[in-house]
C-alpha cells in the first residue's frame, strides 16, 4: 500500500507540475529577448555560485565522484554554457535573408521533461533548465531517485532566481516524489512537448517510447587510442586524469587505452607516474566479479568510487596515491567484462601494432557498448587524427584532449553541453551535444521571388480522365450493361 501511495503521489505531483508549467509557459512565450537573456543571466549567477554547495550535496546523497569535480561541473554547465548561448536569439525574427527573402523566426516547443541521472545531477540540472529556458520553454525536471534532494534544490534556487528577475512562477519545477509511474505520466502528459532524457539505456527506451519528440542521450564506451606519433607524456597525464575525474562518472570518460605497441613500455611507466596502478590478473579477475553481475549489468556499489574503495571490494589493497586502475585486456565482447563502461576509476589496456588494429580495436569497443558516443586519439599526425574522424561509427572524436572535459566542450570548442548525442547509429535523434538550438522550432516567413511557370497557371485538359479507375460497384455496373448489349443483339 505505501508503495502504492507514492506511485500515486508521484503520478499527481507530474500532472500538477506540468499544468503549472504550461500555464507559464504560455506567459513565457511572449517574453522579449531582454527578458529572456536577464532571466537566463540571474539563474546563471544563482547555481554558479552555488556550485560548491551543490556539488558537496550530489556527491553526498549519490556517494558518487569528487565534490571538487562536481563543483567545477556546476560551474561548467552554468556560466561556461550560458557563455556559449547568451546571444543566440530566440525571440522573434533570429535570422534574416535579404536576398531568398526568408526570415527565421523562433518558436518555442512548449514543456520539457528533463530526466537527469545520479552520476551528474546536479550539474545536469543547471545545464537543462538553462537551454529550456533560453528557448522559452517551461521545464519540469525528473531526478533520478538516489539524487532526488540535490537536484530540488538545484532547481528550487534557479527558479527562485527566474522568478525574481521577471519569469513567471511555475515555469521551473523539479519531481520530489520519483516514482516510474510519476516519471512516464510527465513524460506521456498531453501538454508535455519534448522529452529531454539522460541517463541509462532503460531510461533512453522509455522516453523514445512516448511518440514525442526526444532527445535521449545513453552510454558510452570510450576508447582512447594513443599511437606512436603522439605526445606520450602529455597523453599519459590526461588519460590519467581524466579517468580520474569525479571517479570516473562523465559517460565520456575513457574506458580504455589502446597502445601502439612500440611505445607501449615507456607509456605504462609514464602512466605509473601519473597514478596508475596495472594490477595483476589475480587483481584483474577479482575486479571482473567485483564490477558487473553475471549478466553484465554493472554493480552499482562500485560507480564513482576511488582506486582504493575499489581494490577494497575486490579483496585487495593499492597505495594510497594510485588515482586509477588499469587491467590487461585481449578481448572485447561478453566474454570480456571490463570491455564495457566503467563509470569508477579502473580503465582497461590493449596492445596493438599501428594505428590501423588500433582503429580496429576501437570500432571493437564503440560496438560492443558506445556507439555514436566518442573516441579519443593522441597523436601527432593529421592523417590518422582525420582516419579516425571519417572510420569511427561516433559523433565526438576528440584529439590530444581529455575524453571528460573534451567532449563536453570546456576544452575544446564543440558546443557545451552535459547531454551528448549519440545519432541515429546509438538511437538517438542527433549526435550533437545538446544545447538550446534543440529546444526550439523555426518558422519560416518566404516572399515569392520567382513567378509561377505558365503551365501552372492555364486550365487542366477536360478530356483528362480520372486519376484512379473504377471501383468494384462500377466495374459490376458496367460488366451487367454490356451483358445485357450483348443480350439484345442476340
């Protein structure tokens, strides 16, 4: 019964959420871009300088990561995201042809369900509510239930913010009462517009599942190629760190290296040197069993957790100092466990000879568990850098940078984002990162600019017959009147 009870308080708790919305929303949707941009600009100030208080309290509820990470995130999906946007337009004529005589005008879809997971929450938050409300639209956000307190309160202080520069009460809202039920009655509600998923490949089904449009965005699998051109040094430090950062949570993480055989001795001593620990294959087994069920579904006691939690679990123990644990791998597929995402601290290892098995492996590895998703190449050489960037079946390819904050766009000038699309080759709608340009519609405004062609403008044929024959009544009809011709003739 008491489950029954927060099924029902959650499903009502949507329904009243979203009709508070889309009441706003429709004050909303004729805001002026000044409105929109101050607005956007207060939210931005509030979980900025929050992020600190956020970020301890995600990785408190959750168990997850690094608060020092999860603050730097918060920062990231708030001013380095608003910085990327702040002077998109999404009000009125955004764009304007004198010579087509096409004007663009912005219109705003309307309600988003933003499904957010536990392992970036907060960070997650700040990001969606930010492009939902950019593009005008109201936003109710579904937390994931191990990260349900953050995230309210995530949201709590943005539309305090909102509300205080000018946006109407109710156009921001975060779920308190998380159930499935309450989830798919957000997701299905009829003034929901578009579903803005991200999270773990159930979660991706069911808002794809909806008949509305959806961004889903699921897991990755990242190989991180390094070849015998590149910078091992550098590439041994980011690799390093980035697997390292907020334990490991950031679905673009690396999960495993993919070493060019003739470097491969100095690069693992280079990796050593950075905080890798290479475990034996009596380590390695133990963290197989450690890691995933045997139905290859992933222990979650273990995500987000440092080297030496780990190795605990797994019955051993690593010096104080190890950042990240690397297993010796020769396969990838089901047989081979620590061949998929790994979202905690321990990175797989692979020998090849060149960059083209190098290649190989890594289409191996995006197939297996990551397609559309990201691949990351350390070299030197444009032409291997270009080879992967054509050959890989994913949307991000990020060069000589860290997977984490590469393909997020903090190091690199891809769109920033914390929802990152995996095209239609992993299920998705796009392979962009996901930003306010997707939340969205245009209008298209078009003067004539060429005069009709004359044919379009003369009368049709009268001799012109039916574009469709008879139907069976007629052809009956017809058949007995010949008969009957015939008949007479006689």
């Amino acid at each position: 019964m008491a489950e029954l009870d927060k099924d029902l308080r959650s499903i009502q708790e949507a329904r009243s959420m979203v009709e508070q919305a889309y009441a706003a929303q429709k004050i909303w949707a004729k805001a002026t871009q000044e409105e929109v941009d101050r607005v956007c600009s207060a939210m931005v100030d509030a979980a900025f300088n929050a992020s600190e208080r956020l970020g301890r309290m995600a990785s408190e509820e959750t168990g997850y990561g690094v608060p020092e990470h999860k603050k730097l995130k918060n920062q990231f999906a708030s001013r380095h995201v608003w910085e990327s946007i702040k002077d998109v337009k999404t009000v009125g004529v955004v764009r304007h042809d004198p010579q087509t005589r096409v004007y663009d005008i912005a219109w705003p879809m309307g309600v988003v369900a933003a499904l957010t997971p536990s392992t970036n929450p907060t960070s997650t938050t700040i990001n969606k509510i930010l492009i939902s409300v950019k593009a005008r639209n109201g936003v109710i956000v579904a937390p994931h239930p191990s990260a349900v307190n953050c995230c309210v309160e995530t949201a709590k202080l943005m539309a305090q913010a909102a509300a205080q520069a000018g946006a109407p009460e109710g156009l921001i809202h975060c779920m308190s009462q998380v159930s499935l039920q309450g989830t798919n009655e957000l997701m299905s509600h009829r003034h929901t517009a578009v579903i803005l998923a991200t999270g773990g490949s159930p979660m991706v089904r069911a808002a794809h599942s909806q008949g509305k449009p959806a961004y889903g965005v699921g897991p990755g699998n990242v190989p991180a190629y390094v070849d015998r051109s590149a910078d091992l040094e550098k590439a041994a430090r980011y690799i390093v760190a980035s697997k390292a950062f907020d334990f490991s949570v950031i679905c673009a993480t690396e999960q495993a290296a993919i070493v060019d055989r003739p470097v491969a001795e100095r690069f693992e001593q280079l990796m050593k040197n950075e905080g890798a620990y290479f475990m034996d294959e009596a380590q390695t087994q133990a963290m197989r069993t450690t890691l995933f069920h045997p139905d290859g579904s992933i222990n979650t006691a273990t995500v987000g957790k440092s080297a030496q939690v780990l190795a605990g679990m797994a019955g051993f123990s690593v010096p104080s100092n190890a950042r990240i644990l690397v297993a010796r791998l020769e396969k990838v597929g089901r047989e081979e466990p620590l061949s998929r995402e790994k979202l905690t601290t321990v990175l797989g290892w692979y020998l090849v000879d060149g960059w083209e098995q190098g290649c190989d492996r890594a289409i191996e590895m995006i197939m297996f568990g990551g397609r559309g998703h990201s691949v990351i190449v350390h070299t030197t050489d444009d032409k291997i850098a270009m080879a992967f960037g054509l050959e890989k079946p994913v949307f991000r390819i990020g060069v000589n940078t860290m997977g984490t904050l590469g393909t997020i766009g903090l190091t690199t000038k891809v769109m920033p984002s914390m929802t990152l699309g995996s095209g239609g080759i992993g299920g998705a709608i796009t392979g962009d990162n996901i930003t306010v340009h997707h939340l969205f519609n245009i209008k298209r405004l078009a003067y004539e600019t060429v005069a009709p062609p004359d044919s379009a403008m003369r009368p049709g044929s009268r001799s012109a017959g039916p574009l469709f024959g008879p139907d069976a009544q007629q052809i009956e009809k017809i058949v007995a009147e010949v008969v009957k011709d015939i008949l007479r003739a006689r």
